[in-house]
C-alpha cells in the first residue's frame, strides 16, 4: 500500500524547507500543496487548527506540525534510509539541544536584521554573528554536524542559508567574512542534491524580502 | 502506584541534577527521574550566583536544569526528558508509536512556546493588559482541554510527556492564588482539565516533586507581588 505524504508550504520557508530536504533525504514521493499565506486553504486550517501555520505534513491523512517535530517524524518512521539523528542517546540530545539552539534565535534575529535600522539592527547583526560563531564552534573539524553525513543540525540549520545572501544585502554585511568555515559547509551541503533541491535560489527570496519590506513600509 | 526502584547494571552511575526548588522546568526533571527510579544527586542553584559548575555545563544558556550523567551534561528541559526516556527504558513517558509520539512532542511545545510566556505575562502586568492575558491563557487551556479527550491523562493511563510539560499549570495556579489574581482553571469553565488537574497532583511521583505550598505561596508573593491584582 503506497504511502501518501502532502507537504502544504511556502514556499520562502526556512521551516517548510526542512521538511523538503528530510524528505528528499529519505527518497520519499510526495505532493507539494503550496499555500498562500494571507489566504490560507480550508485543509491547512484544518490540518493545523492550533497554529494556522506551514509547514505541515500530512501522511496517510494524519497531520504532523511544527517543523523539527515533522524532521523527527519522518526520521522514525522511515529509520531504515539516511537516519538523521544519530542513535546513542547522548547524541541525539545534543542534536535535539543544537537544532533547538537554531529554532531560538535564529529566526528572529534574522528578521530583524532585515526589518530594523539603526542600533537594533546593528544589535541583531552582532547576536547573529555570535550565534553562527558559536554553531561554528559546534561543528569543529567535521565535515557536518551530524559526523560523516548529514544529519538533524544541518538539516535545521542549512536552510537558513538561502537567506543569508538577503541578510547580507539588507544588514550590509558579510557572514562570510565573520564565519568561513560555516559558509564552507554551507557549500558542502549544497554539493548534495538533496539539499540544492530543497533550498531555494538566495536572489528569489531576497527578492521576497524585498516586497515584504515595501508592504510592511519599511525602507 | 508504586515508583518501581530498579539499580541500574552498570557500574558507578552518577547522575546529577542542578536545579532550582521553585523552578517548573527543574521539577521536570525530578518527576521523569523518580518516574525511573533514577538515584541522582540534587545540586540547588543561587541563579544571581550561578556556580562555576553550571556555567562549565550549559555554557550557551547558563540556565537550570542541566541533568549530568556520568560527567556528560544534557540542556533543555523537553531535550533531557527526552535524554531520560531513551537510557531508562522501563515506565516510559513518551509513546513508541511516530505519530502520538510526534503529537506529545507537538503539545510539550506548545506548552513552552504559548503558556509559559502567558503565564509569566500574567504574574507581572495589571489592568486591562492582565485580563488579556488572562482570557489568552484560558482560550490555551481550552485548547489543551480538547487535547484530554476523555483520557486519564495526556499520556493515556498514566502521566507522560505533556502531563510533565503541563506542570507549568500548577504553578501557574500556586500563582495566581499568592497574588490574589483572578481565578483561571475553574471547574464550573474546564470541567476536564480541573479533574486532569487533581489526578496530577494526586499522582504518587508527581506529587512529591511540587514545591513546598507555603514556601512557594511566599516565593510568588515576593517576586511579583508589587503588580497590584485585577479582579
């Protein structure tokens, strides 16, 4: 009996991208309902009464939300390819606590280093940089978070990284310069197909940013 | 019920637990560990002195908990539950199924992204802000009410993950009863939740994890007392 996997998303989503490249990483087919935000579909609203939000996936008509949770989800149910958390369980808390690290302060630093002037711009700017430091930090001399192959930390961390390139431009600084060696495993992912296919083209969602400072009147 | 007490095989097991008495997250970690049996050893925490052990253990958050075991430190409450399920296998508090598994995981976090901040709201603004507050945490108990469906607990017929994570709400009660708020989980308005509610701290485990009453009446009365009560 074949499965039946919907990923409803946005397709600008650093969340909903996660779950594209966990599925892409698992070889898994599936239907990719994108919805507009500002006009959300009868099914995300009810897939997802509680937040409205995307992504969501949908296996078999059963609704699994909130992006890690989804990660890990697909993870266990299809353990027997490309396992992405590892399986001693020191391990696995340290993978949980490093995604978790990028679910806290990511986001939101982003944000406002796109959406802000002045000090609390720059402000954002200097916590973003200290964070990706410290995940630089995490990941040492290997080739990626999860060891050998990819694993739960890039899966949650690397799709960010098609929006650096936006807030570079908006905050008027180089990640690169500050953090090389994250940008060279950004690279490195990006050699895996899984992952140049999951992620987005970093000029189309600088141009989103771009019409979403003009709507929201920033300048 | 009887908290099943189990040596574990290996030798020289040290588990740690630094931690704060008044602290939901720290008292998490207790009920999951007296869940297990778990001997551990409890380290209290003076937060305006943090000690240089905490600060060596959870360098990026200097935050409690922090569960050490044999020496390697966990962080984050929800991720060392989790840490606790996986090395102590017997009485488990999280589902084997993906999916209810994937449930639990989803409202243990809608816990920590939506009441908790509510929660703290409420202890510290007044007026009209206060009863804002207040009508969204009661709209976020509804929500969790629907969750309950008829079960025991969360966790089905014994408390689990998201009944651990739901201690948040028996704080925020000991809370609202120090400052004099206005009453929120009410039998009359969350009949099931109320009933939830006394099983929790009825359970045997639970139960000797909650902070002593009087002492944490004071803690609340002290820290957020000033904030004149709305009624």
């Amino acid at each position: 009996m074949a499965d039946e996997i919907i990923l409803l998303d946005f397709w600008p989503s650093m969340f909903g991208m996660r779950v594209r490249l966990a599925l892409a990483e698992k070889g898994l087919k599936y239907e990719y309902k994108e919805e507009d935000l500002r006009n959300k579909s009868p099914l995300l609203l009810e897939m997802n009464p509680v937040h409205k939000k995307i992504p969501v996936l949908i296996h078999n008509g059963k609704p699994i939300c909130e992006s890690l949770i989804i990660v890990q989800y697909i993870d266990e149910v299809w353990h027997d390819k490309s396992p992405l958390l590892p399986s001693d369980p020191y391990q696995r808390a340290q993978a949980r606590f490093w995604a978790d690290y990028v679910d806290k302060k990511l986001y939101e630093l982003g944000r406002k280093i796109w959406s802000t002037k002045g000090e609390e711009q720059e402000t954002a700017k200097k916590e973003f940089i200290e964070c990706l430091k410290l995940l630089e930090g995490e990941l040492g001399d290997k080739p990626y978070f999860g060891g050998e192959k990819i694993g739960f930390v890039d899966v949650a961390l690397v799709t960010f990284s098609c929006w650096f390139h936006a807030y570079e431009s908006f905050g008027n600084f180089s990640i690169e310069a500050e953090c090389p060696k994250l940008i060279a495993w950004t690279k490195r992912c990006m050699e895996k197909e899984s992952v140049s296919s999951s992620l987005e083209d970093p000029h189309k969602v600088h141009g989103f940013v771009m019409g979403m400072k003009k709507k929201l009147g920033i300048e | 019920m009887a908290a099943i007490s189990l040596q574990t095989a290996t030798m020289a097991e040290e588990v740690k637990l630094f931690g704060t008495w008044a602290s939901p997250f720290s008292r998490r970690i207790e009920v999951a560990l007296k869940l297990k049996g778990v001997q551990f050893e409890y380290i209290e925490e003076n937060l305006s002195n943090k000690s240089p052990a905490l600060l060596e253990y959870n360098p990026v958050h200097k935050k409690i908990p922090v569960l050490v075991h044999n020496g390697k430190p966990v962080a984050e409450s929800l991720v060392i539950l989790e840490y606790i399920d996986e090395t102590w296998k017997h009485n488990p508090i999280l589902p084997t199924d993906p999916y209810e598994k994937a449930i639990a995981r989803f409202w243990a976090k809608y816990i920590d992204d939506k009441l908790w901040p509510a929660a703290t709201k409420v202890l510290v603004s007044k007026g009209e802000e206060q009863k804002g507050v207040t009508e969204e945490i009661q709209e976020q108990l509804k929500t969790l009410e629907s969750e309950l469906k008829g079960k025991k607990f969360f966790g089905g017929e014994s408390l689990g993950f998201v009944d651990i994570a739901a201690n948040i709400i028996v704080f925020l009660l000991v809370a609202q009863e120090a400052l004099g708020l206005m009453e929120i989980l009410t039998e009359e308005q969350f009949p099931v939740l109320h009933e939830w509610y006394q099983r929790l701290v009825d359970d045997a485990v639970f139960k000797e994890c909650v902070p002593p009453r009087e002492r944490h009446l004071g803690f609340f009365k002290v820290r957020f007392g000033s904030s004149t009560a709305s009624k």
